[in-house]
C-alpha cells in the first residue's frame, strides 16, 4: 500500500480553490486516534488531495510533536487549522483507582465539542471553494461534525481507530444485540473497562453518528476478516459503504537504517519469544 515515505505520484500544487475534492480531517484528541488520522492524512495526501486537519491549537501540536516514522515533508503538506476551544482541567492520572481507564482526560474531550461551531462555519467556507468535500472523523467526533449533514456538497465517513473486532463486539453490547458470530474464546469482557463520562461522550454521538455516508477501518480482512463482513453486512443494510484500508503504517519505521532503541531491543530476541500489547488510549499504567 502507498504511504507517507514511498510513493510515486505527482506532488504538483493543487490549492484548495481549484480543488475538485478535499479532505478535512477531524481527530478525537487521545494520541492513538490523532496519530491514526494524521497517517490517513499523509496516505491521502500522498495522492495529491488537499487535506485539512482540524483540531484545537494544542491537539494540533501534540500529533506533530509525537508524530512516528511519518516524513516531515508529508507532514508539512498538510493544512492544519488550530480552532479555540475552552480551557479545561488537566488533572494527573490516578493509576491506582479499579478502573484503569483514563477519565483525566475526559475535561479535554469535553471542550472539543464547542469545535462544532468553528467546524461548521469552516465547511461552509470551504464548501463555496472546492468541488466537494470528503469528511473524515473520529466517531467521538460525530457531535461536532453533524453540520455537514447541511452541506449539499459534503459528505461524511468515520473513521475507526479501534480493531472491527472491538468495533464490533463492543457496539453489539452496548446496543444491546445478540453477537451473530463465533467470538474469540477467553477473552475478558468490556465490563468496567469504560468510564461513565466516555459512556455519556459516547452517547451524544448516537444520532449524529447517523449521518456519515461510510466506515473507514484501520484493519484489513487477512486479520479481521469475519468482523469486517459482520460490520459491511450493517451498514449494507443503511446503504453504508465500508473499506478495510489498513493497517495504515508508515513503512520508515519497518525498514529505515536507523531503528528506534525498541525495534534494535525487538531484534535481539529470539524468534516468537516476544508478545507484543498495545494498552491504547484507555488505560493509565502505574509506574
Ligand atoms: C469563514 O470565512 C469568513 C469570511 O472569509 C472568515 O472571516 C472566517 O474566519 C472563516 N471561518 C473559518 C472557521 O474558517
């Protein structure tokens, strides 16, 4: 798959106003989903399409400061657009409470839903310039992008940072449906894995969500095949379209000479010795 460091196509200079589409990226702010959505962007871009990333001021900052074996150049070819929202509370971690998920953070998601109205305007502005307009955002994102619903030459898709099988287990427990397929044995449940205030976060989403014309997954049938087609079969039924584009990786880190301390650790140990776990976003680790 092309990506950010390999990739043979033209990089002429398109601008927004002779645009025939572009891209506006809109991120949930925990560095997993802002990480995701900037290697879709560079993907994109890639192809010569105006993409704009939308965030706070300080979101913006924190993706391209942590940014991972993505090409500055790429980077800088991006449109970042730094939107106000409220100060909020940054309390520490609390590591030692039962639930290990990472409520700290909830006053920050909070105040990105006053993004809706800076967003909303934008896309009008943008929506007058380019042809049409592909949205792509978090789920937890759909509150703040519902406007485009308003948009005759806009249309929206969500974008899943998460594995189609969370994606599809968790949203059948919390809609309370039936799982349909042969589900992985011994895995432990979601039970107490989620806070109240990312429940209700959730929540708010549940219509807007409604509007987006399709599901972008970070995956791809080889790994996740059976939940993939449980997903497309869903959203078939809404008249959704689904991709499997990923995984979306950045090929520098797999192959460029000089490796991160952990892949030059990773290669010292012997084959099939190591067990790789990402803890994402919701979990705070004591130290
Ligand atoms: C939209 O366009 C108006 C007029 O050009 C400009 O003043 C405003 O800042 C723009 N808003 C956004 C969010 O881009």
């Amino acid at each position: 798959m092309a990506n950010c460091n390999n990739q043979n196509v033209n990089h002429n200079h398109i601008n927004t106003e002779q645009a025939q589409a572009v891209v506006i990226m809109v991120p949930f702010p925990a560095q997993g989903h802002l990480n995701q959505l900037l290697q879709l962007s560079c993907l994109i871009s890639s192809y010569g399409i105006p993409v704009h990333y939308v965030s706070s001021a300080i979101h913006n900052r924190q993706v391209i400061v942590r940014t991972n074996g993505l090409n500055p150049m790429e980077i800088a070819k991006l449109h970042f657009h730094d939107f106000p929202i409220p100060d909020f509370d940054s309390p520490p971690p609390k590591p030692d409470l039962m639930n290990k998920f990472p409520e700290h953070q909830q006053p920050a998601w909070d105040a990105t839903l006053s993004l809706r109205q800076p967003v909303a305007e934008y896309l009008q502005n943008i929506s007058l310039k380019a042809k049409r307009i592909v949205v792509i955002h978090d789920l937890l994102m759909s509150v703040v992008v519902q406007d485009v619903a308003s948009i005759p030459n806009a249309e929206s898709y969500v974008f899943t940072s998460i594995s189609a099988y969370f994606h599809a287990t968790f949203f059948g427990e919390y809609l309370g449906k039936p799982f349909p397929i042969e589900q992985p044995k011994n895995v432990p449940s979601f039970e107490g894995c989620l806070s109240e205030g990312i429940l209700n976060f959730l929540a708010l989403q549940d219509e807007p969500v409604k509007y987006r014309a399709g599901d972008i997954f970070n995956t791809c049938r080889a790994i996740e095949g059976p939940f993939i087609d449980l997903i497309e079969r869903e959203d078939a039924a809404e008249n959704r379209k689904l991709w499997a584009i990923g995984p979306i990786l950045p090929s520098k880190s797999l192959s460029a000479n000089s490796q991160h301390k952990c892949l030059e650790w990773l290669d010292k140990q012997a084959r099939h010795s190591v067990i790789y776990v990402s803890f994402g976003t919701t979990t705070s680790l004591s130290g």
